[in-house]
C-alpha cells in the first residue's frame, strides 16, 4: 500500500513537472519575460534590493546594469516616441530636434501617426499628445528610416561613436499602447560594428511593438535602433539585431537631414 502511494505521488510529480516544462515553453514564446526562470530573478532581485517606486521596480526586477539607471531610462524615455499605422505599432528615437530614426517596417501602412510621450517621476512613462509629421525618408535596402516632424521635441538622443567602453546597454520600446518598456541587453559581436550596418546584442527579448526602439549605452548615447530578433527559437543562438548608430548618423549625413 505505500509502495502503491508512492507511486502514485511520484506520477503525479512527473505530470505536474511535465505542465509545468510544457507552459514554460509556451512563455518563452508568448510571453518570454515572464517564463519561470525570469520571473524567479526578477522576485530574488527585488527581494535583495527592494525598490522605492514603480519604475525602480523595472529596474531593479530587470537586473539593468548601468549606476544611473533611473535618469537614463526618462531620458531616453523622453526621446521615444510610439508609431501607429493601420498595420500595426512600434517605436522611434529622437536624434536630432525634428528628426526621428525608427526601423523601415515600422511605417509599413497607410495613416501614420507619431505619439511624443509623457514621462512622470516615479513610473514608466506613456504615450501623451500626437505631433505632425512633415516627410518621412526610407533607406533603401536597409531595415531604418527618418521622421521630419513639424513640430520639435526638447529631447534627443546623441549617437554613439566609441563601442570600445562598457557593454551594457538599455533597451526601451513600446509593445503596447499603455506604457515605455525597458529590457537590459549587452553588445555581442562589438568587433564587427564598425564593419557592418549593425549592432547584435544579448540577454534581451524583442516583443512586438519593441521595433524601432533605443538601444542605448550607460552613458546615455544612441548605440542603435531595434530591428528584429535572429534565431528566435534557439535560445542559445537567440540575438537581437540593431542598425547602428554608425549607419543611422551616415545616413543623415547622405539623405541631408541636418
């Protein structure tokens, strides 16, 4: 009889482990912030070093590296903006005082609309006022293009030239109409930016919306704009890929729009 139980417990443990593997897989394709294994980090992080306000939350939940992560984040933040069109949403970067850089397919559609964003002390900051949109230019081949707006926003972000300092990176976009996401990353590859239009970076997750967002350095500069996730199914060879700020700042200099 307690051989019988035995068993019967040991199954049972089986199936449980075994929902609980198959759910976890799903996650990391659905949801793939908040598999189990993240989730656990993230309560262990806080628990260690409780936060004193919501978006400390994010930031410490989130394990971002850099010492001045709360100013980084509003400031980048406060030069993000959220895209719509009739196919769908994503994000882009001021870099200059009317001049946005986001991904190509970004503006993919019909009826594009730019959102400057709200940033409050305390919390993630969200989509605010639409502004007008001037001209819009596409780099042909390539997955990047520019907003000329109307109207000009108080921040921008400066491009980064020297990937030879710290590889840490931030990484803030819009996967929902709601709120400014934050993801850390870090440079993978920093050889080959310099000799090519991208930048790769790791330990981050590229959701929907997230295209077109900041990749930023610790120190506050541009380091690229998100453009997809490679190998999205294989965790050990999974990488985000980014045009550079090299590429992005060349490309001003040639569609001239200083």
């Amino acid at each position: 009889m307690h051989q019988k139980l035995k068993n019967k417990l040991t199954t049972v443990a089986f199936v449980c482990f075994g929902v609980i593997l198959l759910h976890n897989q799903k996650l990391s394709m659905t949801d793939p912030e908040n598999t189990y294994p993240k989730s656990i980090r993230r309560a262990i992080r806080l628990w260690m070093n409780p936060p004193e306000n919501e978006l400390e939350k994010h930031l410490i939940g989130k394990g971002i590296a850099c010492e001045n992560r709360n100013e980084l984040y509003k400031t980048v933040a406060s030069a993000t903006v959220l895209i719509k069109t009739d196919e769908g949403l994503g994000a882009g970067v001021f870099v200059r005082p009317n001049l946005i850089a986001t991904a190509a397919h970004v503006i993919d559609g019909n009826e594009l609309k730019v959102y400057l964003p709200f940033v409050e002390e305390e919390f993630l900051a969200k989509p605010d006022k639409q502004i007008s949109v001037k001209n819009v230019a596409r780099v042909r081949g390539l997955d990047l293009a520019f907003i000329l707006t109307r109207d000009g926003n108080s921040s921008w972000l400066n491009l980064e030239r020297n990937f030879d300092d710290d590889e840490n990176l931030m990484v803030v976009g819009h996967p929902n109409s709601k709120y400014y996401s934050l993801q850390k990353a870090r440079i993978k590859k920093k050889d080959k930016i310099k000799d090519s239009n991208y930048i790769y970076f790791k330990d981050n997750e590229i959701f929907f919306g997230n295209s077109g967002g900041a990749i930023v350095s610790c120190n506050g500069n541009l380091a690229g704009i998100v453009s997809m996730m490679d190998s999205y199914d294989n965790s050990m060879h999974k990488q985000g890929i980014g045009i550079n700020s090299i590429t992005v700042e060349s490309y001003i200099q040639k569609l001239r729009l200083n």
